[in-house]
C-alpha cells in the first residue's frame, strides 16, 4: 500500500531475499526563499553584535554595526519588493534595524539623527506601537534641556499607553513632573505627582512631591502628603515582620534569603526617603522646628515605617543642639541607651561631642567608648575618642585613634584636621603639612599662614614647598 510507504524511502529486494531500506539525501534548497532567510541571520547578528558592544560601552562600534544591518536591510527589502511584492517585506525586521540605529545614534550624541530616525518610525502607520518611542523622543530633548518639547512628546506616547499598564504610565508621568520642575513650574508638577500617587504610588514619587510642595510654602499639604507617604506599602513587609518575630523566638533559624534582603534593602530606602521628608518639613510645618519634629514622630509612630522614629528622634536632638539647648539634646539622646546597636552607636556618637562641647571630658571619653563599642567603624566616634585623649596631653593614643578613623573613612574631614594638629603638637611639621595641605590646596595664602603658626620662617615655609611638590599640584 502506497500510503503507508515512508516519504523519501524506497524498499527494494537484495540477493538474500531480504528488503532493505535506502534513505534518499534530499538536496538542500537554494531557492530565493532560502537566501533570503540567510540573509535575515546576517541582519540579526549585525543587532546583536550592535546591542552587545553598545552594553559595553564601544558605542562607535555600535553605531557602525547598525548602520551595516540597516544598509543589509535596505538591499534585501528592494530585492524582496521587485520578485515577490511589497506584501513580502519582513516589517518587524525593518523596525528593529531602525530603531537600533535611532537608540545607537542616541548613544553617541547625535541627537538630530536619532531625532529624524524616530521621527521615520512614529510617522510610519504600519508600525502599531512606533508612537511610543515619542519617549525616547522626549527623553533627547530633555537632555538638550528643551523641557517644553520634552513633555509634548511624553504625553502623546502617554496617549497611546493603555491605562492597564499602570507601571510604564507612571514612568511617563514622572519624567513630565520633573520636566515641569525644570521650568520651574512646581503647580504643574505637583498635579503630575498626584496622578502618580493616585495610581502607582512610591516613594521617590511621594518625596519629589513634598519637595514642590516646600517649595512653594503649602504647609498643609506638606502635612497631607507625608501622611500618604506613610501609608505607602511595601508587598510583604508583613510577612517580613512576622518571620522577624519568629526567628526573634527561634535564634537557631538561619538562612539567605535573596527575597527577603531585597525586601530589606527597599524598606531602608523607604525609611531614608521618611528621614530626609521629616529634615525638609519639620522647620516649617509649624511655629518651631522642635513643634514640627514632634508632629512628624508622633504620626510616623502609629505608621508601617515607625523604625524611622529613632532617627527623627536623633534629628530633634540636632534641632535641640543647634537652639543651643544641650541638656534637651542629651536628654533625648540617652532615650536610646536601650535601642539597637546601630541607632546606640548613632545616638552615643553625639552625646559624646555634647558633653565635650560642655568640657566634661569623663562622660564625652564613657560615650565615645560605648559609640565604639557598637560600631567599630564610626569614624566620628573613633575622633571624639581621639579628641578626649587630646585634652589628656595623650598625644600619640589621640593619633592612633585619628589614623584609625581615616582607615574607616578617608574623607573624614575632622580625622584629618586633628590629625595634623596632633602631629604638629608632637614638632612632627613635616607629617602635618602632608594632612592639611591637600585639604587646603586651592589657597596658598592660608597654607603660608598655616605654616607660620607651626612657627616656620618664611624662607622655612618655601624650603618645605618644594619638597611638596605633588601635594601642591
């Protein structure tokens, strides 16, 4: 029967009487329609070696390589269009050539070629969503600082985003509202952060609105909104909370937790945004700053985020310290002897430099030490500590703490500053120079006053200059 027979299968009788099957070879096809596909790989490799050296940063080699897909592209089209009919052309691979270019030419600065490039997408009809890299559009102008332009472009992809995709318009809108801030117009900005905030709410969103808000004095919205900041959620911070509680009972449970770290790390960014909020309002939103410090703490209290409590607790402090009120400082400061080493070591930091303002050296040493003790790398504490051996005439112990504390924080201005106090109090001019010269380097005037008072002559002064020239440069 014929019709059970194996296609490209023959079955013949050999000599023994037994039938054995040949596999006939096909010959491979060489038609147009198989060139035609080897020449679309081509294509495709040219874009992924262009999207790969742009990832790396060889942004040149990528616009060379999108130029060589769009011209391949380009020939096999005109071939396609003359033998088979424009209904041939392979529309999805002309709009991925192209926009490649668009983005690599983007890349590279040539921001009125990518302009015209997307320009020859969004204006072509056949291409259903080429509207919506009006955004790519809008972000160049925006780069271009032509703020104006850049937001006529982000609402007329944001008209073509259907509302179901909350996320992507909320992207869109957030470039509108810091465009609008870049010309200085914080009423419309505040209106675009409040769509967000109604649809897709953050963070970021939520500060950014506080800020036009200060910026235009609105006391009570400024209230309204760190409100609805707070009341933002983070998807499982519940069940966060709970496991805590749970591991708190069983100290046993270990474990990493990829999921769990990330959720961590995004509440402690929650937290700062809460932090920096509560700096921003507490001088204005009522008559006193230490007035607006207890409204914020009382309402971040009964809030999901009242971990920030303790360090809008340390803020007030400051608040008592710069009204020159120290024993209020200290006193809401030692309300943290019983926290978490991180928010003790914080708290403990400033007691110290608060009684060492007040010359009572005893307790500035005792807090210094417990700041250590909680957190071997604070730098601050390490130079309190430093300075409390300082005033013992403890010259040598006070350095060692100084170096240790620049170890910790390179840039530690004060570790610096005292470090080579220290060293000038120990006739060591030479290592002194080498610490504040860098720091002041831009002005010659006061590094030759400086060298005066480490009772250098002049003629000294510039012998030491010219064996310094690097930390001069």
């Amino acid at each position: 029967m014929s019709s059970i027979t194996g296609k490209n299968f023959t079955s013949k009788p050999d000599p023994m009487g037994q039938t054995k099957s040949k596999l006939e070879v096909k010959k491979p096809d060489t038609g147009p329609d198989e060139q035609f596909k080897k020449i679309e790989r081509e294509i495709n490799k040219l874009i992924e070696d262009s999207a790969l050296a742009s990832v790396r940063g060889a942004h040149g080699e990528a616009l060379e390589k999108a130029k060589e897909a769009v011209n391949k592209e380009r020939q096999l089209r005109k071939i396609k269009e003359s033998n088979q009919g424009e209904e041939a052309v392979n529309l999805e691979l002309t709009y991925c050539v192209t926009f490649n270019l668009a983005n690599q030419q983007q890349n590279n600065g040539m921001y009125q070629d990518a302009i015209n490039t997307y320009t020859s997408i969004v204006k072509n009809k056949q291409y259903m969503h080429g509207g919506r890299l009006r955004v790519n559009m809008g972000n160049i102008y925006f780069t271009q600082k032509k703020y104006a332009v850049a937001i006529k472009m982000y609402r007329m992809a944001l008209d073509l985003i259907p509302k179901s995709s909350k996320e992507m318009r909320a992207k869109i809108r957030k470039n509108i509202g810091i465009a609008f801030v870049k010309l200085g117009n914080f009423q419309e900005a505040i209106e675009t952060y409040e769509q967000i905030l109604q649809e897709s709410p953050d963070f970021p969103t939520a500060f950014n609105l506080l800020l036009c808000l200060y910026a235009i004095g609105d006391k009570d919205r400024l209230k309204r909104y760190f409100t609805v900041m707070l009341n933002i959620e983070l998807p499982g911070l519940e069940e966060e909370l709970e496991e805590d509680l749970i591991q708190a009972k069983d100290s046993t449970q270990t474990g990493n937790d990829k999921l769990k770290e990330e959720l961590k790390e995004k509440k402690r960014i929650a937290i700062k945004f809460i932090v920096d909020a509560a700096k921003l309002m507490a001088p204005i939103i009522e008559e006193d700053i230490i007035e607006g410090y207890e409204w914020i703490i009382d309402v971040v209290k009964a809030s999901p985020y009242n971990s920030a409590q303790s360090e809008i607790e340390i803020c007030k402090a400051l608040a008592y310290l710069k009204k020159k009120q120290l024993e209020k400082a200290i006193e809401t400061l030692k309300s943290f002897e019983k926290q978490d080493k991180v928010i003790m070591a914080k708290a403990s930091t400033n007691i110290s430099f608060l009684y060492f303002m007040e010359g009572d050296y005893q307790n500035a040493e005792k807090y210094a030490e417990i700041a250590v003790e909680h957190d071997r790398f604070n730098a601050k504490a390490l130079v309190n500590r430093g300075n409390c051996l300082f005033v013992r005439n403890e010259f040598l112990r006070a350095k060692e703490q100084y170096l240790e504390a620049i170890g910790v924080q390179a840039d530690c201005i004060e570790a610096l500053y005292n470090l080579a106090f220290v060293n000038k109090k120990l006739n060591m001019f030479i290592e002194a120079l080498q610490v504040i010269i860098p720091l002041l380097k831009n002005s010659l005037i006061i590094q030759i006053r400086l060298l005066k008072s480490f009772k250098l002559s002049f003629h000294q002064a510039l012998k030491l200059f010219t064996k310094l020239p690097i930390l001069m440069n």
